[in-house]
C-alpha cells in the first residue's frame, strides 16, 4: 500500500469516528471567547475544533518540509561540489 493511500484510508477512518462522535453529541453549548459569546451546538464545536486543528497541523508540517527540502538541496549541491573535486583529482593523477 502506497504511504499516501495509507494516511488517505486513517483519515477517512477518523473522520468517520469525529462526525459520529460530534453528531452524539448535539445539545447546545454556549461558547465564549474573550467578550463574544454565542450558542451554538456542541457537535459544530467539536468539528470546527478538529478543522482548526487539522488546518495548523497541516501548516506546521509544510513549513517543516520545506526546511527539510531546502536542507536537501543544500547538501545535493554539496555532493555535487564534492564529486566535482574528486573528479579533478583523479585526472591531474
């Protein structure tokens, strides 16, 4: 099984398992933030916490991958200077 397919199938899996649990859950809660308050269901709670937190999830992991690919590319062009050396030592030989 491919990596993507993989996490694809366990979150489709867990998002089965939050909307049930959310949707058990359908009474109204009152939800305060600073000075706003407002009632709303605690199932739209509960879904609207996992997207935020699906959504910074997702933004901290590009951000780390985009690290991690310009480390990549800083030690291929080190290779490369490297392999370039070599080349040259062994022809002056």
């Amino acid at each position: 099984m491919n990596g993507w397919f993989k996490n694809l199938v366990i979150a489709l899996i867990l998002a089965i398992v939050f909307s049930w649990f959310a949707l058990s859950n359908s009474q109204v809660v009152l939800v305060s933030l600073l000075l706003w308050k407002h009632q709303m269901s605690l199932s739209l709670v509960i879904l609207i916490s996992i997207l935020i937190g699906i959504i910074l999830t997702g933004m901290i992991a590009a951000a780390e991958q985009t690290v991690l690919l310009g480390k990549i590319k800083e030690l291929e062009r080190k290779l490369k200077h490297d392999e370039e050396l070599l080349k040259g030592e062994k022809k002056e030989k």
